[in-house]
C-alpha cells in the first residue's frame, strides 16, 4: 500500500463562558460546538478544542493506509509525544500500526495508545466497507502501555426502560476498572430499537469536558442533541457521523427521530466515571 496522507492544519475551537452561550443562535451554536464532515473518504480530519486540550477526530482508510500526521498546532516532534489516544471503529474491519506492531481493530473494538507512541497509521480491510476510526486525544503525564479492548470484552451496563424511551446499554473502555489512562475516559451507548433518549435524567461534570459521536443513524434521521446549563438549555441537530463538544458546565443528552449509537470522550482531572451531578427532568428549563 502507498501513503497518501497529507498533513492539514487543525481546526481550532475555543472555549465558551455560559453566559456568552446564553444569546448564541442556532448558526453560532453550530460553529463553537459543532464537528461536521469529520468522516472523509482516504482522509484523517480532526480538531483541537480548548476544552482540556481535547483533539477529536475520524480517519477514514479506504485503498490506502493512513498515517498520523504531527500538527504544527501540538508543538510536539510527534502527535503523541505529550499525548495519549483512545481509537473505537464505527465502520468496517479495519488495523492499526503503532510502531511497527499492527492491530485488528474491528466494529466497535477500542485501542487505546499510550504517551510515546511515535508511528501510527489506519488500515481498512476492505476498501468497499472502510473502516471508521473515532479518535479522541488528550495530554498524557505517565506512558501507559498500549490495549486493545473488543466489544465482546468490554464491561457492559444496561440502563433505562422501554416504557420511557432510553433502553440503553452503556460499553465502558478506558476507565477506572478498564484500559488504564492519564485522563481520558472513552465509551459507547447503543440504544435498543425503539428508544431514542441518551443520558436522560441529564447531568453535568465541572472537573472535566465530554464530547458524543453519533454514528449508526439512519439516512434522513436526526438527533436532537440538548445542551446548556440545565435551567438554560439549547440544542443543536446532529446527523450521522458528527461530533459535539460539551462544557463542563453544560448538559449532554438528545433524542432521535429513530434509534442510534454514540461514543461519550472524556478529558479532565477526574476519572472517575461516576463523577457527576445529576439534574432532574422536573428542573430542566
């Protein structure tokens, strides 16, 4: 296989304060919040928030491997000199090279790459069903070594009811009883057929960031994504395949016009994944 990677510059998204988020319109939401066309045949696409340094993105391999350029935002010799990288498949079977080792990494399979990883690349296996790799990077202190996590193997939790629409079962990767890391904390919820409420009651965590990828909706299908302070909620639309940051100060949760998945990324000082405050349905506003 050749390489036809090119390095592109990082799109960068800046924090925003909850007051200022209080006179956004719809457009403006969209722009500060909002991850569009991250899924590019033969491309890796990817961005760099302000919220705890957080980089998100999808590398999209089709005939040919893709390798993991160094931005000139990072300031690094390489992407993950002073970072770490949580990786989950959403597409077709696919592989990974860190370094020379290569790893199968399939449908809804997680790899986690430590701090120090200097090679990466992406590998479709079938260039008719490309793989989608969903990456989530954050600042790394300590060098954990690198795991590859199945599906099938990961911890799962089933939460939620049929008769209040949020049948849901959680998949837990990169945690505390999982794939050890500096600060990121990686999932992902698949809702069960007929449900289309995620993380409702909602909730906030003011010790670290979240960002939810939406993937397996159908064509012409919609999630209403619900953000904002809890007494102050917005929402933003989301197709298949986009990503949405959230604040620490912000709730995360949505509804769809039909069932779907999403991977939940956290970044911060906590990772502990029960660190939250709830808000009740009756105070959200």
């Amino acid at each position: 296989m050749c390489d036809k990677t090119k390095a592109a510059a990082l799109k960068v998204l800046h924090s925003v304060h909850p007051e200022d988020f209080k006179s956004y319109d719809t457009q403006k939401i969209r722009e500060h919040f909002l991850m569009e066309g991250l899924v590019e045949p033969g491309k890796i696409n990817m961005v760099y928030t302000h919220y705890d340094r957080m980089v998100i993105g999808v590398a999209n391999p089709t005939d040919s491997k893709i390798s993991l350029p160094n931005y000139p935002n990072l300031r690094a010799g390489y992407f993950l000199e002073r970072r770490e990288m949580g990786i989950i498949n959403v597409g077709g079977n696919g592989e990974l090279i860190a370094d020379g080792k290569t790893y199968s990494v399939n449908k809804l399979d997680c790899l986690y790459l430590g701090k120090g990883v200097k090679e990466v690349s992406f590998i479709s296996a079938d260039a008719a069903q490309p793989a989608v790799f969903y990456i989530l990077s954050a600042p790394a202190h300590v060098a954990y070594p690198t795991v590859l996590l199945s599906n099938a193997d990961a911890i799962k939790v089933t939460l939620g009811s049929p008769a209040t629409s949020n049948l849901r079962t959680i998949n837990k990767y990169i945690h505390q009883e999982g794939i050890k890391s500096c600060q990121l904390v990686v999932g992902l919820t698949i809702l069960h057929e007929g449900s289309v409420w995620n993380t409702m009651p909602a909730h906030v965590h003011d010790r670290r960031m979240e960002a939810y990828f939406y993937f397996d909706l159908a064509e012409g299908q919609r999630v209403f994504h619900l953000m904002g302070e809890g007494h102050e909620t917005r929402h933003v639309v989301m197709d298949n395949y986009n990503a949405v940051v959230s604040p620490p100060w912000s709730i995360h949760a949505g509804s769809g016009t039909a069932s779907y998945s999403f991977i939940w990324g956290m970044a911060g000082e906590n990772l502990d994944y029960t660190d939250m405050e709830a808000i009740a349905i009756t105070d959200l506003k």
